[in-house]
C-alpha cells in the first residue's frame, strides 16, 4: 500500500506539472478483492490524490471505448475486445450501429496473470500437468463460447499482447506506432505460450523486446489471452496500446 501510494502521488505531480486542470485517478481489480481498499482511498485522499475503484463492468466498459472510439478500427462493423490484467479480464463485444456502439456482450473474469502465477502456474518452468490445470482453471472461469463469426474484429489491449510483439519484433526501444495495430495469429499465441513455459524466469527475461519485469507473467498472460481467443472462436486479434484510461478521457470528453 506504502508503494503505491508513493507511485500515486508522483502520477499526480506529472499531471499537475503537464499543465491539466484535473486529475483523476482509478484502481482496478486489486483494489476490488483487497480487504483494506477502504484504508488505501483514505490515505490517498489525505495526501490529496483521491481514487476511485472501478467496478469489473466499468473496467470492461471503458477499455471497449478505447477500442471503438479509435480510428484505427473505425471501419469495423463488430468490435471485441480482450482485456487481460494481472487478477481480472475483461472481455466486451460491441456491435456499430447508426447511433454508435451497442455492447451486446462485457464482462469482467477473475482471472489474471498474476493470479495464475500464484497459483498453478507458481513454478518458472511450469510442467505440463500445471500447464493443463491452468487451461482447466481458465476455461472454467471464462465459461462462454462464441458462435463462429459473432466476435468481429478482436482487440486486445495490455502488457500481453504489446510484449508478445516487441519480442517477436526483436525491439530494443518502444515505439508504440509501430505495435499499435499489430496482428497476431492465434497459432502464433498458442506457441508462444509453449515456448515461454520453457524458459524460467531469467530466460524469459533475457528475451529481446520484453518489458522488464514482465518475465514473471507473460506465459500466464498469454495463456490467458489464447483462451480467450479460442473460447471466442477467433483466429487472430489485434494489439492495441489503448487501454481503459484512454476509455476514461473519451468517455470525460463526451
């Protein structure tokens, strides 16, 4: 709590020193199963940085609008959209109608990276009964399929799928452009899944391209994310650099 706490306030001190006229700061998933939540937003508010939690179906919510309202996909009839965090993910379809977006589909998972990471996935070379049990636990939250063709366009936003790129692209240095709007195949994320179990912490990250830190969580993440896509019938997705924040300025802007 300490920690975060000290990250909340610098965030608040880069905004105030950008110039913006306000502020506001929101927490997620960890926020939603801590039992302290209470404690922390008080705090906050005492160092003058309030938060707000939001809800799963927010979350979900906003991250589809940082999809739809993105010129990049404007041109898509059907918008789905794949939110993989470290303790929830969130999954939303939209559909574009003469009046804008109808959801039709959004929900947030109790699933996440860094809760599968503690749990069945807790070793950094994870054996192939802990694979499987994962691919169990998974499924069995997520408990929904698609029929083939009703998902559109897939999206997903997230660490996941912007590290799966850097790497596969060998990128020294982010260059957001160059991921935004990356394709990746479903048989790509199911073989990455594969090959990232087969290293240990240390090797994956060694990798070229991966975001420091992430070594940890990337095979969950991205067994997660090849879950979703299979559970949604869909054989490739997009990568976006979005996420629920740029939902969040949209949805301020309107």
């Amino acid at each position: 709590m300490s920690a975060t706490l000290v990250a909340l306030k610098s965030a608040f001190e880069a905004a105030r020193q950008s110039g913006t006229t306000g502020v506001t700061a929101a927490a997620t998933m960890a926020a939603r199963i801590a039992t302290n939540t209470k404690e922390f937003q008080e705090r906050a508010a005492a160092q003058g940085t309030p938060i707000i939690v939001l809800s799963g179906q927010e979350e979900a919510e906003l991250g589809a609008l940082s999809v739809s309202s993105d010129p990049l996909f404007s041109s898509a009839g059907t918008l789905s959209i794949v939110d993989v965090g470290g303790h929830s993910t969130e999954v939303a379809t939209h559909v574009k109608e003469t009046r804008g977006w109808t959801p039709v589909f959004q929900q947030s998972f109790p699933i996440g990276a860094l809760g599968l990471r503690e749990g069945s996935l807790k070793d950094d070379r994870p054996s192939r009964e802990a694979r499987l049990q994962a691919v169990v636990e998974i499924d069995d939250k997520l408990g929904f399929r698609y029929r083939p063709g009703e998902c559109g366009t897939v999206v997903t936003l997230g660490a996941t799928g912007t590290n799966l790129v850097t790497i596969r692209e060998k990128m020294t240095r982010w260059d957001a452009l160059s991921v935004h709007g990356s394709l990746l195949q479903y048989e790509e994320i199911a073989r990455a899944f594969g090959w990232l179990c087969e290293l240990d912490d240390a090797g994956r990250a060694s990798l070229v391209g991966i975001e420091p830190g992430r070594e940890h969580t990337l095979h969950a993440g991205t067994l997660i994310l090849e879950r979703a896509l299979f559970a949604l019938g869909a054989e490739v997705c997009y990568v976006s650099v979005r996420g629920w924040r740029h939902g969040f300025l949209e949805r301020s802007a309107q």
